[in-house]
C-alpha cells in the first residue's frame, strides 16, 4: 500500500506476480504520475474521485496562473509576486487606454482602472482561461468584424480584446470604482447602454457637489425620526426611501455615513439607478436653482436630497410646484416652506398629501377645527405621515383621560407630538399629569 497526499492506494500483490524490476517499475510509476493511477488496477477509489481529490478544479486554477507567470528579468526569471503585479500592471494599462477611447480624461481612467480589482481580475481570469486551455481559436467576440488570430497576441492586447468584448464600455469598471457592488453594477449597465461615459463620469461628480458634507448630524436624527413616525401606507417614493435607509443601516457606520464625506454616493446608485439616466443641464441644475430660490443654503440642500431622494426624478413646474401649493392648504407659509423641506422633504411624497386631507377629516368629526389641526402639523409635521388609525387609538387614551373635544384642541396644539404615542404610553404617570389639566 502507498500513501499519497494523504491517501491510500492498494496496489496488487507484488511477490510472486511481478519481478523485482515491474515492481520497481509499478512503484515509480504509482509515485511520480499522477495522471496514469486509474490505469492500474485495483485501487481504493474510483478513477473520478481520486482524479478529484488529486487535482485542483479549474475554477481554483483560474486567478492563480497568473502567479505561475514567469517573465524574463536581470537573471532569466522573476519572482511570482513580480510576475503577478507586472501581469496586472499590463492589464491595468489596457482597460486605462480603452476607457480613454471611450473618451475619459486621462485622470478618470486611471482612477477608475486602480479602483476596479474585481472587473480587472474577471477580465483577467477570462483571458488567462482560453490561454490555460488553448481555446482563443473558438473564442469569437461580437464585435470584431473579422477573424483574428488573437492566441498570438501579447496578453496586455489580449486582455484589451476581453474587455472590448463585455460591451459595457467601461460603464462596470467605473461603477464599481464608485463602490457599487459587481452584482448591481451588471443590473445597473443595461439601463445605461445609451449614456456616454464622459457624460456618467460628469454626472456623478454633479451629484456629489450637490451632495456637499456638512458639519452637522440632521440628517441621521431626522432620517431616524422618519423611520420611527412613519404609519401610513407608504407609496413606491417612500418605500425607496425607507429601502435605502436601511441599506444605510446595514453599513458600518449605518446612518451617520449620511452626514460623513460622500461614502454614501454608492449605495444612493445601487438603490436609484435612474439617478444616472438625468440630465444635468435639464433637470439636475434646474432642481438646484428652484430649491435655492425659495430659500435652500446651498449646504442643506443635501439634507432634501438623502432624507427624500426621490425628489431627484420629480420635475419643478409639474412636481414639487403643485405638492407645495397642497401643503399651503395646511397654513404653511412661503417663508417657512424652505424650513420644512430640510427636516421633512418627505412631505413631497403623493401618500402624505393624501393623508391630510384624512388628517382634518378624522378630527372634523371630533368638532376640531381645521385651523387648529393645522397649527398642530405646522408645529410637528410628522403628524403628516400618521395614520388616522392610530391617531383613533390616541384619542380614545385621551378619552379614558377625560379629555374629549372641548379639550383636546389645546392638547393637539400645544403638544401635537402626543398623537404619535403608542397607547400604552399614555399609561406613564408623566403624560397623565400632563393631561389632566382642563
């Protein structure tokens, strides 16, 4: 019996069926050839799985022929660390001089060439594929108009062709070299088939001027205070709100990466990627300019944008024009419009401007006045975003507390935020003191 890497081969009986030399014979060949153990017989697993065991599959093979790259230095040969890096540093060349084609700058595309490992090392492991296995004969990409011989090129050209093949045009290095995830980076370049590099690249770079950091931590807490409050059934802009905060959550750092630099930009790609597909000059720089002429800091208009990112997609004159004019109804004044966005852009959303049209009708019914529901929104705008449901179990704790019409317009004006408790909490000696009075 021989023992091979940890296995154990039976070989047949050796005494008197072979001479000493077919032994010798048997016994080299069953040590040094790996290739021909089936062809003897008997052995103690079957040909496949000791083939299995004994030989790395080709998915393990794949990225690592690259260290088994040997290139000629001072001496004949390189290490395989040298090797690796010099392969890569070709690879990284080729995808930098194809994005130029694409027309990127010289600065973007050797940003994006360093920043996107995972697209060089598949483009890679693709080409070193057909080299390990001889097949670039059979290998006919789409775009070339006629046939190359491209086993003899160097593997820099080779790699070059590769990527050309993809037909991404350099939308998936650059995608990820923002962070984006490979998996959504393949989603998101189908719908980006039409847009130019350079004009994606210009885009982007918008985006996080607009997106400017701040000192302060708003957006977290409101973010946070949206996610708490929110009961109303939420419409396809609030729940893409909701999904990418806790995208957010999820990150080390959750939220607060919202008030911290632009690593953020990312995911706000992963979760709207029609982001990519706006205009800058038509719709982009106009939405700047409206929410600066009504009275937006420049440095908050960040806060609108993460806190409600869907207002990116609404248009000026038929979108966020007319949502304004609706929450007038509830009393709110041109000047503390800009106020209101910065904390609540959510308020833009079809779902709470229907919802307070039910708001004054719910409290109509409880002989208070729409003047006072109104001070009660103008004052804790999340109201806007309850349901009148649980508004209903509130007002019924108010009325265990004796506290029925006549008394619960000061209660709703001068503490509206009571109308987002949970019932239990009304059980809290705090708020029953506070209620009581009359």
């Amino acid at each position: 019996m021989l023992v091979f890497r940890g296995l154990e081969i039976k070989f047949p009986a050796l005494g008197e069926k072979y001479s000493s030399h077919a032994r010798q014979w048997l016994l080299r060949s069953y040590s040094t050839d790996i290739s021909r153990f089936h062809l003897h017989q008997p052995v103690a697993l079957p040909p496949q799985l000791l083939h299995r065991r004994l030989i790395p599959s080709r998915s393990c093979l794949r990225f690592s022929v690259v260290r088994w790259r040997l290139s000629s230095g001072g001496n004949g040969l390189c290490s395989s660390e040298e090797s690796e890096e010099s392969s890569m540093e070709e690879a990284r060349e080729a995808i930098a001089e194809l994005l130029g084609e694409y027309g990127v700058s010289e600065d973007d595309r050797r940003r994006i060439a360093y920043s996107s490992p995972h697209y060089l090392e598949m483009i890679v492991g693709n080409v070193l594929e057909l080299d390990e296995n001889l097949l670039w004969g059979s290998w006919k990409p789409e775009l070339a108009e006629e046939v190359l011989d491209v086993a003899s090129f160097s593997f820099k050209r080779k790699v070059r062709c590769m990527a050309e093949s993809k037909r991404d045009y350099g939308v998936l290095p650059f995608l990820e070299s923002l962070g984006v995830r490979q998996s959504s980076a393949m989603f998101i370049a189908r719908y980006l088939v039409g847009e130019r590099l350079p004009d994606l690249i210009d885009k982007v770079k918008f985006v996080k001027q607009m997106l400017v950091s701040s000192s302060s931590t708003v957006i977290e807490k409101n973010a946070r205070r949206m996610m708490m409050y929110l009961s109303i059934f939420a419409d396809e802009d609030i729940q893409g709100t909701l999904a990418f905060f806790e995208k957010m959550e999820a990150r080390y750092g959750g939220l607060t990466l919202l008030d911290q630099g632009d690593s953020f930009v990312s995911l706000l790609i992963e979760s709207f990627p029609r982001l990519l597909m706006l205009s800058v000059e038509n719709h982009l720089k106009p939405l700047v300019d409206f929410l600066v002429f009504i009275g937006v800091p420049i440095t908050s208009i960040r806060n609108i944008l993460l806190l409600y990112p869907p207002i990116f997609f609404y248009d000026v004159e038929n979108n966020i024009i007319p949502r304004l004019d609706a929450l007038k109804k509830a009393g709110l004044e041109d000047k503390y419009v800009a106020k209101v966005l910065i904390k609540y852009p959510w308020v833009l959303s079809s779902s709470v401007q229907q919802n307070y049209d039910k708001i004054v009708m719910f409290f109509a019914r409880r002989k208070v006045p729409k003047q006072s529901v109104d001070i009660a929104i103008r004052s804790w705008p999340h109201i806007l975003g309850c349901s009148t449901y649980k508004m209903k179990l509130v007002v019924e704790e108010f009325g265990e507390l004796s506290v029925h019409a006549r008394h619960l317009v000061p209660v709703i004006t001068s503490s509206p935020q009571l109308l987002l408790r949970n019932p239990e909490e009304f059980l809290q000696r705090t708020h029953v003191e506070f209620l009581k009075y009359k």
